[in-house]
C-alpha cells in the first residue's frame, strides 16, 4: 500500500530500516490487492460523483481521485515510457529519455490518449457493472508487472523501481498474485462472462508481447514500463467490458 499509494501507513507496520529487495518481492504479490482498493475508491468516487454530475464529467471527478491516491504513479510512467520508445532510436537514446524528467510531444500525446480511452470506456459502462470494471482492471493491471518482472530482469547498472525486484520475483508471487486479480475480477466476470474471457487471453498475449518489446529494445526491464504495462493493461479490460459484442 505504502509503494503503490499515498495512504499512509503506521511506521510500526514496516519494521525497523528501510524496506528492502526481499520485502518488495514480499509485498508484489498483494499489488492486486492494493488494486482492488485503488479500483473500489475510484470507482465509488465516480457513483458518488454521478449523483451530481452527468457521467463523463462524474469519471472525470473519479479519475483525478485515483492520480492523487496514486501520485499519479502510472499515468507518469506511460508518458515516459512513450517518450522514450516513441522517439529514441538506439538503446542509449530510450535509457537517456527514460532518465529526463522532461515530457515530451510523444509522452504528451500518449497520455492524453490513455486517459481520453480510459475516461471514454468507464463513461460508455452501465452504473451497475461500472463499480466492477474500475476494481477488476485495477487489480488487473497490477498483476500484469508480475510476469513481466519474473521475466525479465531490470536493466544492469542503472537505478530504476524494477531493480529492486530483480528476478526475486517467482511464478509463486505471480500465482499469489492472481488471486487477488481473481478476487478482484470475480463481480465483472459474474457480469460479463464471455467478454473477460476475452480479456483474460488478451492479457497474457498483452503481456508476453510487451516483455518481449522491452527485451528486444533495451535488453532489461524498468519502473517507467511496469507503470506503462500496468496502465495499458488496465485499459484493455475496460475495452474488453465496454465493448459492443451482441453474442457475448
């Protein structure tokens, strides 16, 4: 909760010192959890707003709770990671955009259009099942950076979120993990069966293929695409939930 989230937690839970590798890969495994509280208060917040408000502008009101619950933790990862991978050519040109605070047109861009589609499909969903989405694609979404960081180590050298990880993470947190993606999902599922069907095989593919683009680009993995990964997976729920498929 204190690595995903602005909550505050009592010192007295985290023990004595800093937290170190072995405690972050501990604490992995309940990222879904802390999605489903994320996804609940965004959620609640949107239904609350509705009272009020038409819908998009109640989804509004949701969304910029979430990014400061966050810190906007996701959100400023997808724009560096699309600065980066949008305009760097080689290797060394992805980790130096990667290093820069600075936002670029790409990372510009790519934010606006991830909010806009995230915005777009939680507004398009039904007051009944909206609830569900907002927690499923939470607790989806951070599950999705646990394959991809037992996959895939960080990149060798340099001082990222995924370094301190490392490989500690195992396909037991990844298990673990989906437990919570499961707890999370089950109230969508329940909704839309066939469409998270749907959802759940696309977000293997999603996830394999997006391993595979950050190996081949830069040879390791980062916090700026575990943010990204998380943020995109995320959206592909609520394109699943959202969509039009009359026979599903």
């Amino acid at each position: 909760m204190q690595f995903l989230t602005r909550v505050p937690v009592p010192s007295g839970w985290l023990g004595d010192g800093p937290l170190g590798a072995a405690e972050l890969r501990l604490a992995a495994a309940f990222f879904p959890w802390v999605g489903i509280v994320v996804g609940l208060i965004t959620g609640a917040a949107i239904w609350l707003s509705s009272q009020f408000w038409p819908m998009w502008v109640a989804v509004g009101i949701g969304l910029a709770t979430e990014a400061w619950l966050t810190g906007a933790l996701h959100e400023d990862a997808l724009a560096d990671f699309c600065d980066a991978f949008g305009g760097g050519w080689t290797r060394e040109d992805v980790l130096r955009i990667l290093d820069d605070s600075r936002v670029g047109s790409f990372g510009t861009l790519g934010l606006v259009l991830a909010v806009l589609l995230r915005a777009g499909t939680l507004a398009s969903l039904e007051p009944g099942s909206l609830l569900a989405a907002a927690v499923a694609s939470a607790a989806a979404g951070r599950w999705a950076m646990l394959p991809a960081m037992a996959a895939l180590p960080p990149v060798a050298g340099r001082e990222s979120l995924a370094r301190h990880f490392g490989r500690l993470v195992t396909a037991r947190d990844v298990g673990l993990g989906g437990l919570g993606m499961l707890a999370g999902a089950l109230p969508l599922v329940w909704i839309f069966p066939w469409r998270m069907a749907v959802a759940a095989a696309g977000l293997g593919i999603l996830v394999t293929c997006f391993v595979a683009y950050v190996r081949r680009r830069i040879g390791g993995m980062t916090g700026d695409c575990l943010g990204c990964l998380c943020y995109v997976a995320q959206i592909w729920i609520l394109l699943c939930a959202s969509a039009r498929w009359p026979t599903l």
